[in-house]
C-alpha cells in the first residue's frame, strides 16, 4: 500500500477506512511504502501500529518502505522504529 | 515589532491541515529549518489535537486559539481553549521498548511533544488551559 504527502489527524480518518482490506492479510506480507510520504503524526503511527497488532498473529509481516531520514526520526523518537521491518 | 502570529481554530480533527500551514508559515518565518519545522509541526498537531479531542464534551462546539511569537531567544506557541481542565503534562511518560503486542496505542502525542519541544508549560487560567510550548532557535549550519 503506498502513502503519499501528509498522514496528519485530519487524512487518518480516510487512510484507517482505505486501510481496512490490509487487516486481511493470512498468509501475505504487508509492505507500506513510505517513500512519498511526507509527513506523520500520532493517528498515522497509530494506524500503523493497529495494523501491525493485527498482522502479527496471522504470521504476516509488515514492511516499511522508503521513509526518509525526517520520517525516520519520527519512528525513532517513538521507539516505533524497533517494531517494523525496513525494506 | 516583535514577530507575532495568531490562528483561532474549532475543535474539529479536520482543520489540522490548516494549522499545519500557519506552523509552516510561522517557522519560515522566524527561520527553522524544513527539518525542523516538521518536527514542530508535529508537536503542536499532538496538541492542538488533544484539546480538540479532550477539552470539549462530546457534541459540544469549541474553539482553540493557537499564538505563536518569539520569545527569549526562540519561538513561543500557545495553544488555549476554554474546556474542561486538562493538563497533558500529567500524562507518564511512554515505554518505547515495549514489543508491539505490549505497546498501547494511548500516549504517543504527548511523548512526541516532550521529545521535540524544548520546554512544555502548562497552566489554568481565567477558566482556560493554557499551553505553552517553547523551541530554541540555534543557528542553522
């Protein structure tokens, strides 16, 4: 799935409904791509980690692609870049 | 004149985008760099969002004002509204150790904030929660 520009509270309403076919996920892997994405807050991490909490039983992974080094610093101040997997 | 800037915004979630542009703006403006200026338009989002989520029961119509100027070397953004006390500062500190099972969705705004402001204040006054957020301004290499 790819996201692109801002992932602020106001865009996490729309990308939680867009999000929702992911949560199917048994037997596949997840790859976010990051590389277009500009900028995120707490309801964009959230989104993520729901995702994540959902993948995991299932046996899927979830990859982050492509997010730069302003994005990057984000994950880290947040411990969430221990969680995912970085392609 | 000293540089000051003000925005008044409902607490609707969906205005964000519009306080993401004043923040830009104000940070141009007073000179932090692109890097820089995500980060505190971070902060103050988690902020502002806060209020709009929590100072205001359910239903009810608000507004939040949000005043930036610059202040003892560095950039002052106050975020006021006139709901219900709430001090985010009282929140505890996150654990960002914890595996993904373990980790709450909860609490990452104001973790943000304390990570990237330099100083976060809070006060009540005249029945409004008052939020003052402060970042230094070093020089840019």
């Amino acid at each position: 799935m790819y996201f692109e520009g801002r992932l602020d509270t106001a865009a996490s309403a729309q990308t939680e409904v867009e999000m929702k076919p992911l949560y199917d996920c048994t037997g596949h892997d997840i790859i976010l791509d990051c590389t277009q994405l500009e900028y995120i807050s707490s309801s964009g991490l959230r989104l993520f980690l729901g995702l994540l909490k959902m993948a995991k039983p299932k046996g899927s992974h979830v990859y982050i692609r492509g997010i730069n080094e302003d994005l990057r610093q984000v994950f880290a101040m947040t411990g969430f870049i221990n969680l995912f997997e970085f392609k | 004149m000293q540089y000051q800037r003000h925005i008044t915004l409902p607490n609707d979630v969906q205005t964000v985008t519009e306080l993401g542009l004043f923040v830009d703006e104000v940070c141009e403006s007073v000179g932090f760099d692109m890097s820089t200026t995500l980060k505190i338009n971070l902060a103050i989002e988690e902020a502002v969002v806060n209020v709009m989520n929590y100072a205001y029961p359910t239903g009810t119509k608000g507004s939040v004002d949000i005043d930036a100027q610059v202040n003892n070397g560095g950039l002052d953004i106050v975020i006021s509204d006139s709901g219900t006390p709430f001090d985010p500062t009282q929140k505890g500190e996150v654990d960002t150790t914890l595996s993904a099972e373990e980790r709450s969705v909860g609490g990452l705004g104001i973790h943000l904030i304390r990570q990237i402001m330099d100083t976060i204040n809070y006060k009540r006054v005249n029945n409004k929660n008052v939020l003052t957020l402060h970042k230094k301004l070093t020089k840019n290499l």
